[in-house]
C-alpha cells in the first residue's frame, strides 16, 4: 500500500509541474496523395508526436525524434517546412505578451476585460458573463450545468429576447467551445460572438430572432492547465489511469463511441461513453432543450475547415441533407472571405480530416435531434498554431463572428 501511494504522489506531481518544449519542432507537411496520408498517419500515437490540426499539416516532434521523423519524410517524398524551430519561444512570447498586457491594465473591473487583446482566463470569463446578466436580465441568462472533476464550473448562456430564456418557438443555435484545452482561440471567439449578440443587440435584430445556447469553456480544467503547466494539453484532468491524466471529451459522446485506445492517448475516449463530467453538462443543455434544436456548432483549432458529419468511417456516411450542409458551408466561408479572411475548406469530417468515433457533432445530428451540425476549425493565424497571438486575437474573432452570422441567417 505504501508502494502504491509512492507511486500516485510521484505521478501527481509529474502531472502537476510545468512542461517545457525547448528545441520541439514543428514542420508544415504537404501530402500529395492518400498513401502519403496513410503513411504519416502512423506516427499519430507515437509518443513525442504531435498532430497540431489532425490531419497532419502541423506535427510538432519531440527533439530526441527529429531526424527519424526528417529521414521518414525524405525517404517516402513527402514535402515538408519547418515552420518553428523552437516551440518554447513561441509560448515564452506569448507569457511575456500576456505578462506586459496585465501589467499595462493592471487591475480591472469585471467588464474591463473587453478588448480582445489578450487570453482572458476562466475566471476573467465568467465575471465577464455574470456582468452581462445583471446588466442584461432581459436578454442574458447564466447559469452553471455541471462541475468538472476539480470543482470548477461549467457554465452556460442562454440568449433569447424572451428574457434570457428559450422561448420554446424559436430555433435554438447551440454552441460550444474549448473542449480542446489547448485551443484558445475557439473560447475567445465564442466570447467575442456572446459580446457582440448582447452589447451590441441592436445591430444583429436578425441574428436574435433565434435563441442561443452557448457554453464557452467546456473544458475548465484543461483550459486553466494549459495556462499554467502545459501550453499543449488537450484533455481534461480526470485521472485516467496510474500513470496517465485526461480524457478527450471530444470521443466521448454517445454515439458511434469506441474504446481501445490507450489511456495515454491524447485522445483517449474514456472508460464508458458519457463517463464525463464535461461531456454529460453538453448532452444534459440539448437534452433539456430538444424539441427546437436546430443548429449545432463545435468550435475548435485550427485548420481553416467548415466540417459536416458522420465522421466515424470511411467511405463516410454523409448525413441525409448533405447538400443543405455544403450550401450553408460555403455561404459561411464566402462571408469569410468577404471580409478579408482565410479561405475556409467546406466538407465532410472523415473525408477531409480522418475517422473519430464519440464526436459531437456527430451526436448532435445522429442522437440529439440537431437538423445541422458542424465542427468548425479555425484559422491558427499564418504559421502559428494553438498559440495563435493574442495581437491577432480580434482579428479572428471577428472573421468568425461571419460564419456565425452567416450559419444563423440560414435558420
């Protein structure tokens, strides 16, 4: 037993302390065919191996991997750049950024944290909506659906002229994001649509004819690690074994849901589909509000991609109004592109990315009764990635806000 103990202390603590990725690499890959897709998809679970958007345009290799990983590209003729030389410098840039930013403003009231200039940190996020709901009773409803494995909030917001509350005859758009702990972005964005849907209501009349439920941190544990210790974590906290932490809440939903994959894994499904606590406050909000659910969005970073479902095979198994999809997809990349954004791919999630079983979106159509689903995967902003600059922050966030103004046009 003392054993035992010995050894879950020392697991927490290496768990706990703060990761460096000094001399970490990340290359931009090129594949030119499936075969060359196939090939690279075999380091996918190698240990020090880090696929930044999924389908392998960015993988970031552990130092003691370089030249393996370099040999295997010239070897197989797979076109490539090293687009970061050391990873830790860029996330060293990003501290110093944040660092200087607050010491600039120093303290801040609740509502102060509105100019997208910086990564707001859960709690800064969740003063900012509790702001908004004693400023806005008459539009704004928060409220907390769950607690995460540390006790940490899960909250979400309800926008509805019906005094904070789904009207029950109006279409509901549902939202979340940040189930990804590393993809910052996809929280400040859906911060930046909540901000501009309530402060500024007078200018989208359009956009409030429907009602909206959004939770913008679906994963706060996760989240305020990244900020912390590992600048990279994905998963939750939940201890998934003796030596590894976290589940990918995102191959955790009820549907089409797979086990044998690794606890290490970074995307490790969990024990029992639903097993948790962040996955169950998702189902639980559509659950409670499914006899008008009408649009789903997963938003997540990065790679420029507008995906539809299934996404649990290949050949993929289209959802039976592809075409509607693909239409409201392109849509919301020309407004994009309208506004002097990145050029969005629209397209089916296992076609353009890969397979994944216990997906949202795929529960969201497939299970919950959603008519469209979409998991949208941000710009990561030139050549960076999770650590998108927060100098680019509104930029993005306001090129996103299209394709939510374009997707809710559409309902």
């Amino acid at each position: 037993m003392k054993l035992l103990l010995a050894v879950l202390a020392l697991v927490a603590l290496v768990s706990a302390e703060q990761v460096f990725y000094r001399d970490y690499k990340v290359y931009k890959i090129d594949v030119a065919n499936r075969g060359q897709h196939e090939l690279l998809g075999q380091w996918r679970e190698v240990d020090g191996v880090d696929f930044w958007d999924n389908v392998g345009r960015r993988i970031m290799i552990h130092p003691a991997l370089q030249e393996k990983f370099e040999a295997f590209l010239t070897v197989n003729k797979i076109a490539n750049e090293l687009i970061i030389p050391d990873v830790e410098a860029t996330i060293e840039a990003e501290r110093q950024y944040d660092l200087q930013y607050r010491r600039t403003k120093g303290a801040t009231s609740d509502r102060a944290t509105v100019d997208f200039d910086h990564f707001w940190s859960t709690e800064e996020i969740y003063q900012y909506l509790d702001g908004l709901a004693a400023a806005f009773p008459n539009l704004v409803k928060v409220e907390t659906v769950g607690q995460t494995h540390e006790g940490r909030d899960i909250k979400s917001v309800t926008i509805s002229t019906t005094n904070g509350q789904v009207s029950g005859t109006k279409p509901v758009i549902f939202i979340d994001a940040g189930v990804h702990a590393r993809e910052w972005a996809a929280i400040m964005s859906t911060v930046y649509l909540i901000h501009e849907l309530i402060e500024h209501n007078d200018l989208y009349a359009d956009m409030l004819q429907k009602d909206w439920v959004i939770i913008p941190i679906g994963n706060p544990d996760g989240y305020e690690f990244s900020r912390t210790n590992n600048r990279m974590w994905r998963k939750n906290r939940v201890p998934a074994s003796i030596l590894c932490t976290g589940v990918d809440i995102n191959r955790n939903f009820n549907y089409r849901w797979a086990s044998g994959i690794i606890t290490c894994s970074e995307s490790f499904p969990g024990p029992n589909p639903e097993s948790e606590l962040e996955t169950q406050a998702i189902v639980g909000l559509m659950k409670r509000y499914a006899g008008n659910l009408e649009l789903y969005l997963a938003v997540h970073t990065f790679g420029d991609m507008i995906l539809y479902p299934f996404g649990y095979t290949l050949p993929f198994v289209p959802v039976s109004n592809a075409a509607e999809h693909i239409a409201m997809g392109e849509r919301a990349r020309a407004a994009v592109l309208a506004v002097g954004g990145p050029d969005y791919i629209v397209g089916n999630s296992a076609e353009i990315l890969y397979t994944a079983n216990g997906v949202s979106d795929d529960y969201a159509v497939g299970e919950a009764g959603f008519k469209y689903g979409f998991t949208l995967e941000l710009t990561g902003g030139g050549n960076q990635g999770f650590d998108l600059p927060a100098s680019e922050m509104f930029r993005v966030a306001s090129e996103t806000f299209e394709i939510f103004r374009s997707m809710a046009g559409d309902i």
